[in-house]
C-alpha cells in the first residue's frame, strides 16, 4: 500500500458515506414527536368516552384508527433506531480498520492477517463451493 495518507482519506471518505445517521436521526425526532402526538390523541380519546358515554361504533372506529397510526410509527421509529446502530457498528468497524493502517510502519504490499482480522467475522464454503465472507457489520459476500 503505497500511499496510506490517500487510503486512510479514502476510508474516511467512505465511512462518512456509509455511516452519517443525521437525515435518520432527524426522522427519529420526527416520529417520536408523531408518536407522542398520536399517543396522547389517543388517551384523550379514551378518556372522553370515559367522561361522556360516546356511540361505541364510532368510538372504537376512531380508536382503531388512532392505535393502528400509533402502531405504525412506533414500528417505523424501531426499523430506524435498529438501522442507527447498525451504521455506527459499521462506522466503528471502518474506523478500527483505519486506525489499523495509520499503525503499520511502512508499505503494506502483501496479505496482512491481522489487518484483515479487523474487518472480518467469519469465512463460510459452502456445499457448492461458494465462499461466504461475514464482515464484523454483519454484511455478507458471495464470491
């Protein structure tokens, strides 16, 4: 590896790529105002057939609605916080393997087991001879 100072760059370059959350985090703030939101219609609405007997048709109508939305945006804000720690997984994966270049003294010209470690998991042949590379993010490569 002739020219680390470009490759480290270049990791940088990608893991901001592959690990800025602020579009997702700023979703998650969204939702979770929805969420509260539509939680708190919710209870207003339970407790105003409490307070004065509603028509229950029209009560469990609205209230159906109300919990199916709730539903809705606690799944989606669950999906979102999931992939949030599934990016910084990956960008501490990323950063482990620059950290791990920065260190070396000199050119890296040929297979490094321990630099390779860094970003591996685990390596799968299977039955019809296919290799399967598991990398520490969970993602996995067919070759």
């Amino acid at each position: 590896m002739a020219d680390k100072a470009g490759v480290i760059a270049d990791c940088r370059a990608l893991q901001h790529m592959l690990t800025d959350t602020m579009v997702m985090e700023q979703e998650i703030a969204d939702l979770s105002k929805q969420l509260g939101d539509s939680t708190a219609e919710l209870r207003q609405h339970v407790e105003g057939n409490m307070r004065s007997a509603m028509n229950q048709e029209q009560f469990w109508k609205r209230y159906n609605t109300l919990e199916e939305q709730c539903n809705c945006l606690s799944d989606r804000l669950a999906k979102l916080q999931s992939s949030v720690k599934e990016r910084k997984q990956r960008a501490d994966v990323i950063g482990g393997f620059m950290f791990e270049i920065k260190e070396r003294n000199g050119i890296i010209d040929e297979f490094d087991e321990e630099l390779w470690t860094t970003l591996l998991e685990s390596v799968t042949i299977t039955r019809e001879g296919k290799w399967l590379f598991k990398f520490k993010n969970e993602r996995v490569v067919e070759v």
